[in-house]
C-alpha cells in the first residue's frame, strides 16, 4: 500500500513541472537551437562561462524579423521592451549589461573576464513572427523567469489545477470506503 502512495505522489509531483525541451541541439562545435517567437517576445538562456572564456553567440532568422541579442552578468528581472518593440535606454545603464547585437543577423563575440553564470536575452523586436536558428560556441541551457513574458505559466497553472482535482477524487473515494 504505501508504494501505491508513493507512486502516486511521485506521478502528482511530476505533473508540476512542466515538460520542455530545455536543451538545444549538441554540436561537435557548440550548440544550436530553433525557436519561433511573436513580435516583442522575449526568450532567456543561460551559460556558466569561466575567466577568459570566449563566448560566440550567433542569430539567424528564417522570414523579416528584428532581433536582438543581449548579454547580461546579473539576473535580468525585466526585459526592457516598451509596449511599442524599442528597446528601453535603461537596459545599458543596468549593473549587469556587458554587450549586444541588434538586427537581421545578430552577433556577439565576447571574453569574459570573471568566472560566473551569464544570462542572455533574445528579442523579436518587430516585423511580425518569426523563427531564429541560435548557433552558440558554449552549451546553453533555457531560463525561465516568471514576471517575464514567454514564462509558461499557463501550464503550470493547468497542471496544478489537475493535480488537486485528481487529490480530491482520491480523498472523495477513501473517505466512502
């Protein structure tokens, strides 16, 4: 009985976190991923890089989108795009601003000069949806930040809401035995 419980609660559990592919695809020679994004949506990774490391991100998009790249040495907690796709000039003035690349085919080739997490953020500025090809020398890996756009939400939401209705049917049925 108490591996039914815990076999329960395990599968109660694994319905919080939601199932993403967080990783890209492993090359020989760093990393890649594709990804759609909507006009002003925000995407987020992360990349632990050690002192004097080299890192190279680079953006290619698939129809007439605007990107932007930014790389960051602090936690981001805004994603500094005003309601109308510019891009706010306190980005710049924010503590962990190291560099960036804006247009068609975005580009940054930075050497970090401590060792620490850094966050990058990639913008679809204007000109509609579209899908970019990330191409990076060093493994990334997906960030999430929930008062951020683009933070799935609505899956932990729904997920949570099916995990308590499913608590509930199971109390409902012991207390009738």
């Amino acid at each position: 009985m108490k591996y039914k419980k815990i076999t329960i609660f395990i599968i109660l559990f694994s319905f919080l976190i939601p199932i993403y592919n967080i990783k890209g695809q492993i090359f020989p020679n760093g990393y890649r991923d594709i990804h759609s994004l909507d006009e002003r949506e925000t995407l987020f990774y992360l990349v632990d890089l050690n002192t004097a490391s080299n890192i190279q991100i680079r953006l290619t998009r698939l129809n007439y989108g605007n990107f932007s790249i930014f790389l960051f040495e602090n936690r981001p907690t805004q994603t500094y795009i005003t309601s109308d796709g510019q891009i706010n000039p306190n980005i710049y003035i924010n503590t962990g601003y190291i560099n960036h690349s804006i247009g068609i085919k975005p580009y940054i080739n930075q050497t970090v000069g401590e060792t620490k997490i850094y966050y990058i953020q990639i913008t679809l500025l204007n000109n509609g949806s579209d899908t970019f090809i990330l191409d990076a020398n060093k493994d990334l890996s997906r960030y999430y930040i929930p008062i951020i756009p683009g933070y799935p939400i609505e899956y932990l939401i729904g997920f949570s809401f099916l995990t308590i209705i499913f608590v509930i049917l199971l109390i409902k049925k012991k207390s009738r035995k």
